[in-house]
C-alpha cells in the first residue's frame, strides 16, 4: 500500500519507465515512437514527484480523514 496518492503515482511512473527500458518484445517500434515514450514517462514521473496528479480534476476531499 502507499500513504498518499502523490507515492502511488510516482511508482506507477517509476514501473513505466522501467517497462521502456528493460522490455525487448516490441515495446517501441521506430525511434520517434521511443522518444515519444520516453518522454511521457518522464513528464508524467515529474508531475507526480510534484504533487500535480493527485488533486487535478478531483473535488477537496475534507470528509474521510
């Protein structure tokens, strides 16, 4: 389990990096389609290590604490 969302999302980015990286069956078929790839991952690791994915497009939650 993972305390916060922010935790999750970040280890979530993580494993899709390393999904790119360590994957040989066809993850990437020509290199624009790489580097596309690669940089999603980055961007979305970089928001998460920010705190930018957890509350975007959600409602305050103050009831369940």
């Amino acid at each position: 389990t993972f305390q916060t969302a922010d935790k999750w999302y970040t280890a979530l980015a993580e494993m899709h990096i390393a999904t790119l990286v360590f994957q040989h069956n066809d993850m990437v078929e020509f290199e624009d389609d790489c580097k596309t790839k690669s940089v999603a991952r980055q961007l979305f690791l970089r928001l998460a290590k920010q705190g930018r994915l957890s509350n975007f497009g959600f409602a305050p939650d103050n009831w369940s604490t």
